[in-house]
C-alpha cells in the first residue's frame, strides 16, 4: 500500500513546491516593485496621497509614515507576507487533499447505494479505483449469487410442496379404499398397504428436504476431529451403497496405495463422501464402474470419485457447489434432492482447511477433495 500511494504523494510533493515557487516569485516581484521598483513611487504617492485626503495629514508627516512604516521595515513587510504566502499553499494543498477525500466517500457510497455505474478515481488515485471496482464488483456478484440462491430455494419449496400433494392424495386415497371396504381380499388389500408404505416413505423424504432446506442456513459446522483410517472408510462407503448401484447394473470399486490416516472428523467427512458418491450413482452411465482412489502427497490427501456419463458443461461445473443449485433443473423432486448435497459438502470440507473440486469432459468427470493429512 505504501508504494501505491508513492505516486499520489509524488504529485502533492511537487504541486506544493510548484505552488510555493511561484508564491516566492510573486511575492518578490511584488515586493521590488512596490518597495524597490518601477512601482514604489506610484505606491509611496498614493500611500502619502491617502494620508493628506483620508487622515488629514500634512505631506510632510505622510511621508514621514511611509519611510517608518515601509521604507524601514522591508524585512517584516517581506516576513509577513511570506507568512501569508504558506497560509495560501496550506490552503490549496488541504483543498486537494479534501478533493480526494470527497471522491473518496463518493465511490464509498457508490458501493453502498449498489450503483452501477463504475468508480473512477484520479490517475493518481488508480490503485484504489482498481481495489473499489474490485470490492463493488465481488458484492455485486454476492448479491446475485444470494438471490439466485434464494430464487432457486423458492422453486425447490415450490416444487416440493407440489410433489408433497401427490403422495399424500395417494396414502388418503388406499386408507379410504381400506377403512370403506372391510371384506377386501387379503390379497388386494397387501398390495394398497404395500404402495402406501411406499407413499409414505416418499412423503417422509420430501418432508426430510423441507427440513434440509431451513437447516441449511441455521446451522455452524462444529468438528470432532480424531484420527481415522481413509481405506476402511471409503470401502465402508462404497458397500453402503451398494443396493443403489445393483438396479443399474453399477459398480464402486476403491484403489488405494497403501494405509491412509488422516485426522479429521470422520461423520462430516462421511457424508461428504455419501454425496458425491449419491451424485455419481445418480448421473452415472447404466453399467458402468465408479472409481474412487486416495494418494497422499505433502502432508495433503486427496480422494478422487470417477464415473462416466453425460459430460457436465464448464458453466455447470462452476455452479454445482452453490446452495440449492441442481445440476438437471428438468430432473423432478422424485429423482433429484433439493441441491444442497455438495454445497453442504463444500463447507464441510472448507472447515476442515481443504478444497473440493470437479472436472469433466470426454464423459467422463471426476470430484476430487483434498484433506490435509495433518491439522
């Protein structure tokens, strides 16, 4: 910040200087010409001129006051006006530097008024007009991605509140098939409790997002970290997972190199890796194999999940860590989740100092999360 501000202090160094040189120079042509030059015997007549007409005095006496009051005191008349001299450069310096300060808290209320127009500052002034059109621009961009967010959430609660209709018309309608027809077949009436069962699972689920959602913004992320060995966890992982994978003729195989530990809070890590796991099952190709593996590198682990299918769009790949944001918008509430899966993800693994990223392309994308081994 010091050399940034070494050209605006430059230019005031030498705006004073400038000012103050031809302060001196003005003063001191004044000062011959009204004492010394051409101009002191104009001056010195209407000095004595003044004093005849205005005082009343006798020429003699005038000129007596001229000699005592100018001619004798040049030093002081020279003191006093170079006194007067720094009052005026000190007057236009402070003036300038007062011009800064109202830009200043201009382009600060700028930001704060959430104008659109962009700040601009002196040339002197550059670093700063950079550094505030950078801090108006990434609250720009935080008041469009919150209300995308909220836009998002809003449609989710939409859509939820719709699909929630559905399952609960079903389970009231079977209970009153039910209760109205008491001689019903045994047969029959397994197959209307089996399907409510199945409604109410679902009802129980959508109700389960409506609960996320709100829990999503209240909650703090506490970790309890411990040592935990990273091989058995991704293969207790993988086999949890396993009666998704079975109906769409998928496997999740884990490779790793050797014994991995890592100190960390192994339930928020868990389901870190529930939800990318979850995600691949879901956009993953019929029959294909997910690939998840884990190499320590400079005291950093990073734990990668690989599936083939639909390449995922750069502009996506951007997007699919923010809150509410689901990757197919024409995917319905009874194949896809409310969006938080990897946006909780994210902060989990932020809180623990490390990074989760994806990348995607030929078909193929990979969710790599880094863990600091030690912490």
């Amino acid at each position: 910040m010091k050399n940034e501000f070494g050209r605006l202090k430059r230019k005031m160094i030498v705006q004073i200087i400038f000012i103050l040189v031809i302060a001196i120079v003005i003063g001191y042509l004044i000062s011959i010409a009204l004492l010394d030059g051409i101009l002191q015997a104009p001056f010195a007549d209407a000095f004595v001129a003044f004093c005849e007409n205005v005082l009343q005095l006798d020429w003699y006496t005038a000129q007596k006051i001229y000699l005592i009051i100018f001619q004798q005191n040049k030093s002081l008349w020279l003191a006093v006006g170079f006194i007067l001299l720094l009052l005026i450069i000190f007057y236009i310096a402070l003036s300038r530097f007062t011009r800064y300060f109202n830009l200043i808290s201009t382009s600060i209320s700028m930001l704060s008024d959430e104008s659109d127009k962009e700040i601009h500052l002196p040339a002197e002034l550059d670093f700063l007009e950079k550094h505030l059109n950078n801090v108006k621009n990434k609250l720009e961009k935080r008041a469009r991605d919150a209300q995308e967010a909220e836009q998002r959430k809003n449609d989710l609660v939409v859509y939820l509140a719709h699909d929630i209709k559905t399952p609960l018309t079903s389970i009231i309608g079977y209970l009153s098939l039910l209760d109205e027809a008491k001689d019903m077949p045994a047969d029959q009436k397994d197959k209307y409790v089996t399907i409510t069962l199945e409604k109410s699972y679902r009802l129980e689920q959508l109700i389960n997002e409506f609960f996320e959602i709100t829990r999503f913004n209240l909650q703090s992320i506490i970790l309890e970290k411990e040592l935990i060995p990273l091989n058995y966890m991704l293969l207790q992982v993988a086999d949890e997972f396993y009666p998704l994978l079975v109906p769409k003729g998928q496997k999740a195989i884990v490779h790793i190199d050797g014994e991995i530990n890592i100190y960390a809070d192994g339930n928020k890590l868990a389901r870190v890796f529930n939800n990318i796991l979850k995600n691949a099952i879901a956009y993953s190709d019929p029959n294909s194999t997910i690939k998840i593996s884990a190499k320590s590198e400079n005291n950093q682990t990073f734990i990668s999940f690989s599936n083939t299918g639909k390449t995922i769009p750069a502009e996506k790949l951007d997007m699919i860590f923010e809150k509410f944001y689901r990757l197919d918008s024409a995917r319905s509430t009874q194949t896809g989740g409310a969006g938080l899966g990897l946006a909780i993800s994210n902060e989990i693994v932020q809180a623990h100092g490390g990074t989760i990223s994806a990348t995607s392309s030929n078909d193929k994308t990979v969710f790599t999360v880094m863990i600091p081994t030690k912490s």
